[in-house]
C-alpha cells in the first residue's frame, strides 16, 4: 500500500502479511548527469518469526546484495 507520494521526491509503501511488515521508501535527488536514488526497507518480524530472524540475516543480506544489483541494472539501462 502507498503510504506517501511526493511526485519526483518520495514513495513510501507499506506491506504486511502473518509474519511481517514491511516499510519501504524510495527518495530520489537530482545530481549532476541524473537521479540519485536511495532505498531503504526496514522489516518487523511478528509472532515466532521475531526469535529466528536473527538466524535469517545471512539469507536477508544476500537478498539485499542480488536486489540492488538487480535495481542498478536497471536503472542503467533507463
């Protein structure tokens, strides 16, 4: 769900399910030769999941490390 929407600036969305929720914000600057874009996501695990996903962190920075190349990428090619 879009949480916030500030045309060209921001985008903050926001997404749950039985073991999460997630927040995630994109904000976007002009530099010179284009757009910086930062991306953050913060996750807060509930029930159970809370006490393993400490164990998950390895899984998760993989995660993070395929999607920003996969984000690079493609905003190369834009």
């Amino acid at each position: 769900m879009v949480q916030e929407l500030v045309p060209n600036q921001r985008i903050a969305l926001r997404g749950e399910n039985a073991t999460v929720i997630a927040h995630d914000t994109m904000t976007f600057r002009e530099v010179a030769g284009g757009t910086e874009v930062t991306y953050t996501a913060d996750f807060t695990f509930k029930g159970m999941t809370r006490f393993i996903a400490p164990l998950l962190r390895p899984a998760f920075v993989r995660l993070f490390n395929e999607a920003e190349a996969g984000m690079a990428a493609a905003l190369t090619r834009l």
